[in-house]
C-alpha cells in the first residue's frame, strides 16, 4: 500500500524559498502511471491545488503560483519536492502531498493517496 | 478557473440520520467530480471518484451523483466515524479547484 510522507521545515521567513519533500513509500515515484501533485490549505480556508509533475518531469502548475512554484522528481529516493519562493504571511498553510490516479482523456484523475500533511509558518 | 460552491458549508446530524451535501460548478464539468473526507491530522480520504464511483473500502452507505454542473454527496445513516468535513474536487480541467468544504458536526 502506497504511503506518502511530507517533511521540511515548519517555520520559514518572509520572502525565503519554502521547501518541502515527500517521500513514497510502498510504491515507485517512477511508475509512470501517476502523476504527484501538491496542495495547501490556508487555516480557515479551503483546498487550494498547487500543481502536479510525472516522472517524465512534466508538470502543470496554478497559474496563481506559477511565477513562485517549482516541483522536481527525485527517482533515486522515490521523492518528490516543491519549492516556493518569495513567501509571505499568506502562504501559511498546511501543505499536502498525494499521487493522482485514474487520469484519462479529459479526466485529470483523482487523489486517491494522501500524506497526512504538514503545517508550514511564515513569519519573521 | 471553475468555481466550486459546496452547501451547506457546515451542518448538524444525529447518528443514523440521512444527510446530503451539494457542489455546484460554475461551468459543466462533465462527470468530473470527486469527494474527500477529511478529519483533523489525518491523511484525506477519498469517498468518490467520477461523479458516482464508491472508492474501494469506502463504505455502500456514501453515494454521490450528478453530472453537467449540479453534483451530491449523501450518507445514508450517519455512523460516529464520519463526522468530519467533507469536500468535492473538479477534473474536468487545470487547475483543480475544490469546494469550501462541509463540516458535519454531531447534534
């Protein structure tokens, strides 16, 4: 059973870069039949999807963070990461990592796998 | 972007009782609807994927349907596991945008 995992520092200061990995474990970031994807949710707020990238290195960001955002594939240790930059109090978030399963034509699938989040403060 | 509206945005329910959840999209999203369950420091859940489809393990009392714009989420006869907040999920086109959310909350 596939799990994922996020990890990264839960506190950053205004206008560094965030970083966050997730690790998959019981399955291969490689398979190529998923693609990975981020999410945050602001406290109070709703599910807000950051993008998503396959191990071909093909990726499709929200254009509300594209300018900022840059997700990567680490095949040799089954990970994934994203990369924020320039941050601001409004990018305080629990982050979520999940695999996307079922994508067809038209269809851009669905989050079938979740790691548990984590909770990532932006403040001085 | 399409624009997901979830209502109620939070409700009360007894055990037992039925309860439905509605999304509205801002354009047609075919059939292309999902819903998750989330509960505090856990992982989320998904419930339904296409609109209708039960995910594997997810328990025969959650059913979704819909399709076009006007989607539902219903729980006939709520257990004391899921009371949590519930959420639908567009993939019908980038970027995925989600519902507010529904928290349902014990009477």
């Amino acid at each position: 059973q596939v799990q994922l995992q996020e990890s990264g520092p839960g506190l950053v200061k205004p206008s560094e870069t965030l970083s966050l990995i997730c690790t998959v474990s019981g399955g291969s970031v490689s398979s190529g039949a998923y693609s990975w994807t981020w999410l945050r949710q602001p406290p109070g707020k709703g599910l807000e999807w950051i993008g998503y990238i396959q191990d071909s290195g093909t990726t499709d960001y929200n254009p509300s963070l594209k300018s900022r955002v840059a997700l990567s594939v680490n095949t040799s240790k089954n990970q994934f990461s994203l990369k924020l930059s320039a941050v601001s109090a409004a990018d305080t978030a629990v982050y979520y990592c999940a695999r996307v399963d079922g994508v067809s034509l038209g269809y851009l699938g669905f989050l079938k796998t979740w790691g548990q989040g984590t909770l990532v403060s932006v403040s001085s | 972007d399409i624009q997901m509206t979830q209502s109620p945005s939070s409700l009360s329910a007894s055990v037992g009782d039925r309860v439905t959840i509605t999304c509205r999209a801002s354009q047609s999203i075919n059939s292309y609807l999902n819903w998750y369950q989330h509960k505090p420091g856990k992982a989320p859940k998904l419930l339904i994927y296409v609109a209708s489809n039960l995910q594997s393990g997810v328990p025969s009392r959650f059913s979704g349907r819909g399709s076009g714009t006007d989607f539902s989420l219903t729980i006939s006869g709520l257990q004391p596991e899921d009371f949590a907040t519930y959420s639908c999920q567009q993939s019908y086109s980038s970027p995925l945008t989600f519902g507010g959310g529904t928290k349902v909350e014990i009477k």
